[in-house]
C-alpha cells in the first residue's frame, strides 16, 4: 500500500524556519507556491483551536511568498490586475486584493502592501502569480520591475501576540491599526511587520527580510514566548471557518468569479477604472452569479477535515458542494463553508449533505462568518433549521 505521507522534494522549498520547525514535533506538512506549509504538530486540531483563541502561537507562513513590483508603472499594473480601486491606498497600508484574469475570474486574493508610492508586494495565495505578472509587464511594455523578494512571512497570533510582540519589538507594536505595517529593529536591520493574519484573534506577521535570520528570529519569539504558553501552529480550519476566512484552491478556484465569493465591494464596475476581465464582469452582475458562497451547519457525526468536497441536496436536487467543512466544538455542530446556486437561494435554508462518511444529515445554509450569532439570525424562519442540526450554546 502506498504511503499517505508527503515525499519531499528539492523542488518543494523550505523556509527559513523549516529547521526550526522540525524540530517543534511538526507531524505534517503541505505545499503551497512550491513551499512547505506546516499543518499539524503534536496536538489535535480541537487542542490547537482552543489554544489559539487563549494564548498565542507562532505560525512559518513563509510559504506566503512576495511578488514585488516596483517601477514607474507600478501602480498602473496592479490596478490592471484587480477589480478593486487601489488609488487611495497609503503607504503602510495593507489591502486585501482580488485578482483577476480576462474571463473575469479570480486567480488569486493577495495582501496588497504598499512601500512606496511606486513599490508595492503581493502577499500571494497559492498560484503562480509571479510569472502572471511578469508576463503582463513585458508584454504591456511597462516601466517596472517585478520579482520575488527574499522576504519569507512568520506570524504571531492568539490574545497574547501583542504582549509578546512588545517584549521584542517596543511599545510602537501597540501603535499599529490593523492592516498597517511599520518597520522594527531586529539584530541591527530593519523588518516590516504588519498587524494582521490568518486567524480571527490578534495577530501580527513578520515579512522578515533575510532568510539568515531565520532560525534566530524563530528562537527568539520562543524564548520570550515561554511566559505565555506560546508554541507553534498553523492556520487552524475551525477558527477559519468561523471568522469566514476563504482559501483560495479550497473555497474558490479560477472558475470562480469575485462577484461569486462575495466581493462585490471590492470591484468598481460603476468607476472609469480599467482593469482585465471588466467587461466580463460587468456582464456578470446585470444578469447575476449563478452561485455563491454561504456558510453551513450540518449534522451528524463530528466532522474531520476532508479533501474531498461534500455534495448539497435541496428536494433531491443537487445544489452545490461544502468547500471547507470541520466540527466545532464551540458550536457543537459541523460548520462549513458552502458553494450553491443562488436560484431560488432562500428556499434553501434546510438542506440535506452527504457527509463525508456517505451519510445523508440535515443542514442549513447561514451567513458567512459561521459563528452562533449568524445562526441565530436564523431562528426567526419558520424551519428554525438550526436547532435541529444541533447548535449549542
């Protein structure tokens, strides 16, 4: 029988903490941009969720890899590339971008950073947007230069983050509002950090730019980390689900469209703004998605993450697929992230999915984020869906 287990490769990349996290009791890994992603270490994925919603971990996102465009035309690019209207961006700022190609889908949804007003990073989900980009500017004839920056991500997230960021880096970590970075002291060079992550708790995400410093800055946040019961995770897909954090490859794909996910405030179709793929979208809108992401509550037995997508049933009719799907704990409930058509979307609210043990339960489609709030919005229905899947509280 075939191993399950991840064969590694030269042409997977490590980061510049992978030693670091070896030796942490990582008990798997996956790829993303060609880079290794931890995804579990010695706890369950229950253990890590509660743990990061009282203390504080340290997460190697160093697979979270920069596009730099930087040049005369840079600006003038990046607004080639997404639907949203960056022209009121400052520097410092953080902006969640999606990108777009010419059939109006999504390829992939950045952080937008801005150094200068003619420099800028693409924090990047997992697709090649390098060459994307580089194939543009060359074909467009741009003045500008693009390329991938040695700087490799770490993220510190949980309640405690702040606390300990502030031990190493000053009080000027408490100045930060969220999705504006600033540059720290660390070992004599200057690092941009940024208060933002991959998590619905307080966090921070260091764009350390020297992969040499790697291991030292690792050693260093777990050093100062130990008074507050710091130890390593990775993005955890029960928080994920109930901040209603999308991934990219998982919840959408480049068959999907903004307006699909969501993001119709992120796309100015009504402005003299020119990007790829408007038309497309423009289109789109006057005759409307034909799906849509929602969140989901089912029942039946507690759900492990799978990766294979679960169908959605309404009157025996299938109607979509749960993308990302988990227990949760906090809810007692299997909560999920869902893609269904969106005629007829508020006949929808009780639905039937087929688990991934094959067994039919009952569902019902919610609001995004999933949390008991969103589902309590649903008890004014007549169906009280909710309550039957078996949300507690």
């Amino acid at each position: 029988m075939m191993s399950a287990s991840l064969q590694m490769s030269r042409r997977i990349r490590r980061t510049p903490y992978t030693a670091c996290v070896e030796k942490s009791g990582i008990t798997g890994f996956t790829v993303v941009n060609h880079t290794l992603l931890p995804k579990a270490f010695q706890h369950s994925v229950i253990e890590d969720y509660y743990h990061l919603k009282e203390y504080v971990q340290i997460w190697d996102v160093g697979c979270q890899r920069q596009v730099e465009i930087k040049g005369q035309d840079a600006e003038f690019l990046i607004q080639k590339i997404t639907p949203r209207d960056i022209s009121k961006t400052k520097i410092g700022q953080c902006l969640y971008i999606p990108l777009i190609n010419g059939e109006g889908k999504i390829i992939n949804d950045p952080i937008l950073l801005k150094l200068e007003n003619d420099h800028f990073w693409l924090s990047i989900a997992d697709s090649d947007i390098l060459l994307w980009v580089k194939g543009l500017s060359t074909g467009m004839g741009l003045n500008v230069k693009v390329e991938e920056p040695d700087v490799s991500p770490l993220a510190i997230q949980g309640p405690y983050s702040e606390d300990l960021m502030v031990e190493i880096f000053g009080n000027n970590i408490k100045k930060l509002k969220f999705f504006n970075f600033n540059y720290f002291d660390f070992n004599n060079t200057k690092q941009l950090i940024a208060k933002s992550g991959y998590s619905s708790q307080l966090g921070f995400e260091i764009y350390l730019n020297n992969s040499k410093l790697g291991e030292k800055l690792w050693d260093t946040i777990c050093s100062f980390g130990k008074k507050y019961n710091l130890r390593p995770g990775a993005p955890n897909l029960i928080d994920r689900i109930e901040a209603g954090l999308l991934s990219f490859g998982n919840d959408m794909t480049s068959e999907n469209s903004p307006l699909e996910c969501g993001f119709e405030k992120y796309c100015a179709l009504s402005s003299d703004i020119d990007f790829i793929g408007k038309a497309k979208l423009k289109s789109e809108k006057n005759i409307g998605p034909k799906l849509k992401l929602c969140g989901i509550a089912f029942g039946g037995e507690a759900q492990s993450a799978g990766t294979i997508r679960s169908p959605i049933y309404f009157n025996n009719l299938k109607i979509g697929e749960i993308t990302s799907g988990i227990y949760n704990p906090s809810l007692k409930v299997n909560t999920g992230i869902a893609l269904v058509m969106t005629e007829n979307l508020d006949k929808f609210s009780t639905v039937k999915v087929k688990a991934l043990n094959s067994k039919i339960t009952e569902g019902v489609i919610c609001s995004l984020p999933v949390s008991y709030t969103h589902l309590r919005a649903h008890e004014t229905r007549e169906d009280r869906g909710w309550r039957r899947v078996g949300v507690k509280k």
